[in-house]
C-alpha cells in the first residue's frame, strides 16, 4: 500500500468518527439534552455534516 493509499484510508476513518460525533449531537438534542446551547450545536452539526460530505466527496 502506498503512502497516499495509507493516508486515504487514514482520512476516511477521521471522517467516519467525526460523522460518528455530529449524529451523537444530532442525538442527544433531539432528546432534550444540553436545551440551553440547542440553537449553537443544531448550527454546528449542520454545519459539520456539510464539512464532512465535502471532505467524504474529495477523498472517496
């Protein structure tokens, strides 16, 4: 396997734990937790979810 392959795969699994995290916020507000900071983690996660479709499309 080559250097850029390894890297590729290495890239991959960042993106799948970071999607892992955003659909565990995703989660947990849709059952009520955090309701103070509900508005600012609903953006991020939408805006990590458009992060890592972008960053799945360039490196899959």
């Amino acid at each position: 396997m080559t250097l850029s392959n390894e890297k590729s795969i290495e890239i991959s699994k960042l993106i799948a734990l970071l999607n892992e995290d955003r659909a565990l916020i995703l989660e947990q507000i849709d059952k009520g937790e955090w309701s103070e900071l509900r508005k600012d983690l609903a953006s991020l996660e939408r805006e990590l979810g458009h992060l890592l479709t972008i960053a799945a499309e360039k490196f899959n």
